[in-house]
C-alpha cells in the first residue's frame, strides 16, 4: 500500500521545557517533522487534525502495536515490561544512556541526544490527532513527501516490527492496516507468542486463562492484559464501579467511545469488544486472541472494508510523451512533462509520481488526466539535467508505468520542447 514518507527527528527531551517534554513509552514517540505540510496535507478519517505543536512536534501512534501502558489515567500496567518496550523504542531510535526522573519515571532527565533523525511511513491521522506510523531509522530509500510502498521486507525493519517480535507489545490491528501487511504482523506476533516472550510469559485475561480483578485498579497493575483492555477497565473502575459483572453492560452504554466495533478475521462476521469478553464471577477474559479480530472505526455504522493495496496500473497506461528541460529564465519551477492517457477512462492521479535520476519527486496528487488527453505537469522538485537524465513516472503502488531517458546530444536547443 503506499504511505508518505517523512523524514524528521525523533523528540524525547525539550530543551526549552526539561521538565514538561515528552513521555515516551513502548508504542509513542514524538516526532518533529522536516515538512510540517506534509504532515497537514495527511488523510484524516476522523476528521481530526493532526495535533502539532507549535514548534511542530506531533506524537506518532506506531500502527498494528499495544505496548504496555506506563502512565495512563495515573496508573500503569506491569513496570518491568512496560519500561522495557519504551527502552526498546528509544534503542532502536538511537538513544543512549537515557536517565529518567526518579519522581516521573517516565520523564527524560538527561540522554546522549534530545533528538535524532529519523523517518516515518504514515498514511493518516487518528482520532486523538497522532500520526499513525511505521518507525525507522537510517537514510530513508527516497526523499522527503515521496510516496512509498510498503512492502514485507520494509515492514520487518521497522520498529513495530521489532517490538512484535520481541514480544514487548502486543498487536492491535486497525482498518488502517492493510491486509498484506496486517498478516506479516500477525505472524510475527504469533511466533513471539509461541516462545513465550516478552509479554507472552505472564499474559492473562485471554484464551488461556482468565484474570480476577477483584481488586480493581490495584489488581491491573500486577497483571499482563492486552492494554485496550486494560485501559477500559480502568475506566470502569475510576467511575466507581465495583462489580466486574456490569462490565459488558458498561461496554453497551457506549457504542462510540467503550464498545468497539470489530471484524472477526477467521469469520468475516461483525461483533462489538463485549462479545470478545467473557466475565466469570470476578474474572474477565478475552476469548478471543488480539491478532483475530480488525477493530473498526469510531461510530462505523456497519461493515466497514478493510483497505486492500490498490491495485496496479497497466504499464504504459499512461505515456510520457514531452518535456520541455530548458526554458527561458530559472529552470527550477519553469519545467514541464507532458503525459498521455492512452486508456478509455479518466484516471485520478492521486498518489502517482514523476522522478528523476537524482530521485527527486513530484507528487501528482489532485490532478485529473481524462481519456486519450495529455496533462502537462509543471515539475517543482524535480529539475531535469539540460545534458540528459531519465524520467520515470510511477503509480500509487510504485510500479514503474513508463520511463524515458535523453542524452546531451539528443538534448533539445533552448526553450524547445523536447519529444519522446
């Protein structure tokens, strides 16, 4: 499926604020990124703007990842575990020597860096203005805005790969997730659980066993529980419930904000989180394992599909056919390409690209190309050699539809339009 890269750095500490700056834990770090724009012009399925502060941070949500919680709603889930897939996180950022405060352990008193670069796929902002990601360090296959696929073997070097494997999380699929992708997680989760890593030694209130929260918000600190579950009993409980009986019924009270929608993946039925819970005198458990069911959207008012990676288009559906490399005046803005449509139907060219051999990109988004016309593309980022270079346009999946090349003797004279 393709995603927005984003190149930027990762935040743990503020300089300006020591001792109000980010709380890291095992699956949200703060990102500040290079682009701010790229960031806005992201898809928000909620509705919901990306939260930016206004030196440009924003918190990432690693995608298919719930690690345990370590400061929710004043409470935390299991210290050791939890503590560890933060450790883990900002390891794998490249954070050293990271001291936290003793009176808030979860924040950053000192560490080799307050920041560091990094790179993010992203293909939307959720419900609490997060950037829903994949995390990765090292120089990024392509520059910043480009639109990248995101394959299975760019997926395992992520760091939510890395956390599923280890067992320092558990997975929580989302629609956002494509199938493709939701399957590689899923097994690499599963491998974890079936050495019993991480969190899968200690794990409880699921298929192998039900939890007694008897003692409320005192109990859920001792137990491992997947951490969506645990943050709805919390929840129950800070309203003063007492009887773990009234749970699901709790869960009923509200659709849109407690009981989640889901999809069962081995079915392809609809359920609600309370039909996943099963309460036993003063257990609860989940009868279900978190890598089988999708939860849904908020307030989906039924099935809701599960985005599919688009489909490829037919290599050479669309053509480029001119260019014009050196106009009159500043090259840089005052390029063009001029592709045609050579298929029977208008094609939205959101999420197509056209690049050069120096790999930088113009995004074609918002454009229309209607059937058998030409659209002439005025290039922005790319700047075309006047003594030749290679044109590729690409589709949303990153296959190459067509790719054209000119040397400097079949470079055209100045401000000539240069045919292919």
């Amino acid at each position: 499926m393709a995603y927005r890269l984003l190149t930027g750095r990762y935040v743990i500490r503020y300089p300006e604020a020591p001792g109000r700056g980010p709380e890291p834990d095992g699956d949200t770090l703060k990102f500040r990124p290079d682009d701010p724009t790229l960031v806005e012009d992201l898809g928000r399925a909620s509705g919901v703007e990306p939260d930016l502060s206004a030196q440009h941070r924003i918190s990432l949500r690693l995608e298919a990842v719930d690690a345990l919680e370590t400061h929710f709603a004043g409470t935390n889930q299991d210290p050791v575990l939890g503590f560890a897939a933060r450790d883990a996180l900002l390891a794998f950022a490249g954070f050293r020597d990271v001291v936290f405060d003793p009176a808030r352990p979860s924040q950053v008193r000192s560490a080799n860096a307050d920041d560091l670069p990094g790179w993010v796929l992203s293909n939307g902002v959720e419900g609490n203005g997060r950037l829903v990601s994949f995390a990765f360090t090292g120089t990024p296959p392509l520059a910043d805005g480009a639109t990248i696929e995101l394959d299975e073997t760019m997926l395992r070097a992520s760091a939510n790969a890395d956390l599923l494997a280890r067992g320092l999380a558990y997975p929580l699929l989302y629609t956002t997730l494509p199938v493709t992708l939701r399957d590689l997680a899923v097994s690499i989760s599963r491998a974890a659980r079936a050495d019993g890593l991480g969190v899968w030694e200690r794990s409880t209130a699921d298929p192998n066993g039900a939890a007694d929260v008897s003692g409320g918000t005192a109990a859920l600190r001792e137990l491992v529980i997947w951490p969506k579950l645990f943050r709805r009993l919390v929840s129950f409980f800070a309203v003063g419930q007492q009887n773990i009986a009234g749970f699901g019924a709790w869960l009923r009270a509200n659709p849109a904000e407690r009981d989640d929608a889901v999809m069962l993946l081995d079915t392809g039925q609809f359920a609600r989180l309370h039909d996943l819970v099963t309460v036993a005198g003063p257990t609860i458990a989940l009868n279900r394992w978190p890598d089988s069911f999708v939860i849904l959207p908020a307030g989906a008012p039924g099935p809701v599909p599960i985005p599919q990676p688009p489909a490829a288009q037919r290599v050479g559906a669309v053509r480029i056919v001119a260019a014009l490399v050196d106009p009159f005046g500043v090259d840089a803005g005052s390029e063009t390409v001029t592709v045609l449509n050579t298929t029977g139907r208008s094609i939205t060219l959101d999420g197509w690209t056209l690049s050069d051999t120096h790999n930088d990109i113009d995004l074609l988004d918002g454009q229309i190309i209607g059937a058998g016309d030409a659209l002439r593309v005025r290039l922005t980022k790319v700047l075309l050699g006047n003594t030749g270079d290679t044109i590729v346009l690409r589709d949303p999946t990153g296959a190459v539809i067509d790719r054209v090349g000119y040397t400097a003797a079949e470079a055209p004279e100045r401000a000539q339009t240069l045919v292919f």
